[in-house]
C-alpha cells in the first residue's frame, strides 16, 4: 500500500464536491437494525437532505428488521427524504450468501444492491460512503460525508475516518497494538490507520467491489489488510469529536475475538504466517471469571464468521485490478 494521506474534514467544501464529482454519483449507505436508530437515522438523513441535497445522489439504508413487520426505522428513513431506500437484509438476496447475520454481511448485501441498482457500467464512477446510524447527533454533521467522498474524489480509492473519543477500548487495547505485532514489508502501514475500526468510510465502487468482506466484528480489519496487500490509494480523515453508544464488556470482549481472529486468519491466507503441529484458529470465544457472588462461571461463544470473495467475481464484470 502507498503511504497513507492524511486530511482534515475542514478542508473539504460542498463546492469543491460539488466541482470535482462531475457525473460521478455519490451514494451513502447507513446500517441500521430494529428500532434502537429510528429518531437518529429521521434526523441524520434529514440533515444531509437540507444541506448537501445536491451532492449527494443516493440515501440507501441497509435495515435488518429485529422481527418481520415494516418498523419504524424504514418509515423514518423514507419519511426524511422521499428518494431514501431502505434495503430489508433479512430477505434481500445475492447469489452467494444465505441469511447470515453481521454488519459485513449487511454491507455487502447494500453493495451488491448499489451494483445492481446504480452502477450503470463503471464501478469507478461511483463513490460509496458508508456511515454508523448510532453516532450521537452532536457529533454527526455535513463533514462526514464532505470529507470522506471529498478525499475519494481527489483521487484516493478509499478513505477511512479518523476522530477522537473519550472511550476507544478496541482501537486502544486490541487493533493497534495488533497490527503492529507482524512487520511485513506490504503491511508497514497497517498501524497508520488512526482508527482503523471506524464504521465511517468511503471508496469507490471499484475499491468495495475488489476487497473480502467479513461478516460480523472481523469486516473493517479484512478491509484494512486487503488495502495494505492491493496497493491502493488510501486516505485517513479526521472528523474531529466522536462519540456514540458505547457496548458492555462482554460484547467488547466478542468484537476482540473477531478482530484477532480476523487479523490472524488473513494472515495466514496470505501466507505471512503458518499453524504447525495441528494447530488451528478457533470459531469458539471461551470466557472464564468469578462474578460478583464468587461463582465460577465458564461462557462459551460460536463467533464463526464467514469471509466472502470479492464481489467483482459474482457480478460477471471486472471490479477493479487492485494494483495501482
């Protein structure tokens, strides 16, 4: 991977999107599941729909419904902006995946959607921006998606979000010092990634089209190792203060396993690494404590998660080369 560029969300304006998209389409995708993001997601679209209603080309929420009735996240995402579409994961199709649940396998299925629905031919023209619902709406503004697609409109294949928070425990105790075990010449700018987990990220459809997806926790560490051995152009952007809902312990526990997980088996698939003497990676999260009444208590987790190909060998066209 070529070293990473750094930018600040203040220095992308709505004129220069505007300028440099052309007839490119811009297309921004939130992920979203049962009721707990309806007011957030009424209001971040409506946001985007009163300020940057001429850059932007395409609303897409990716729903997984908690039940099997319309909810109402899917009527205030429509009710925000008439043009918005709400893709139900629980019953949308693509050809090589079942009905796996996980925020990777709900982006893929957006994307594979966006391909279907408005790819017209060249997977260069449009830029993707993916972003969180649960953000808290102080926090969330027009930079997100001017910094992002801006950085991607300049020439860059995918821009990853960088911010501060007050709480970053994965990024903190997990992701960063695990890509900095394995040196390997194409890895040397894994840990240069900011927040290397960040939900907020943009690319173009070639870019998105060309990488594995995972499906659950192990989605954004696949993501930056397939950047780092393609040789894409890669942008980190700051957007300043962030914060959002933050997960128990147990559950940050389970996105720590995936993400070593991940991190561990894509090394060995690209052959940095090997398991000797029958050594495999384990689907299974054991955790063993003492609670609060001084039990013994053992839990066990089945966190198998698939890795998808790239979705440019499903659609029947080139997706992108990957080299640059």
């Amino acid at each position: 991977m070529n070293d990473i560029s750094l930018y600040e969300s203040s220095e992308f304006t709505r004129e220069e999107v505007l300028r440099t998209k052309g007839r490119r389409k811009i297309v921004v995708v939130f992920s979203t599941f049962g009721e707990r993001e309806s007011t957030l997601i009424h209001d971040k679209i409506r946001l985007l729909r009163d300020g940057l209603g001429d850059c932007i080309d395409g609303i897409l929420v990716s729903h997984r419904r908690a039940g099997t009735a319309e909810e109402e996240t899917e009527r205030r995402a429509r009710e925000a902006w008439d043009g918005a579409e709400v893709l139900v994961c629980n019953s949308f199709q693509v050809p090589d995946m079942g009905d796996e649940k996980g925020k990777g396998a709900d982006m893929r299925r957006a994307l594979y959607h966006v391909n279907t629905a408005w790819r017209g031919g060249d997977p260069g023209g449009i830029v993707v921006v993916f972003l969180d619902a649960d953000v808290l709406p102080e926090y969330f503004g027009m930079h997100f998606v001017l910094g992002l697609s801006g950085a991607v409109l300049r020439g860059h294949d995918f821009a990853r979000a960088s911010f501060w928070r007050a709480m970053g425990r994965i990024k903190k105790f997990v992701a960063q010092p695990l890509y900095s075990v394995i040196e390997h010449p194409d890895l040397k700018n894994l840990s240069a990634f900011h927040y290397p987990l960040s939900g907020e990220a943009a690319g173009t459809l070639e870019f998105f089209n060309s990488v594995h997806f995972w499906q659950r926790y192990g989605v954004e560490t696949g993501i930056n190792i397939d950047t780092c051995m393609g040789g894409w152009r890669v942008a980190d952007v700051n957007l300043g203060l962030y914060d959002h809902a933050h997960h128990g312990d147990l559950d940050v526990q389970k996105m720590a396993f995936g993400i070593i997980r991940t991190y561990l088996l894509q090394m060995r698939d690209y052959g940095i690494i090997t398991l000797a003497d029958n050594a495999t990676l384990s689907d299974t999260f054991r955790v063993s404590f003492i609670d609060g009444d001084g039990v013994r208590q053992l839990m066990e987790f089945d966190l198998d998660e698939k890795k998808y190909r790239p979705l440019k060998e499903i659609l029947g066209s080139p997706g992108g080369s990957g080299k640059k």
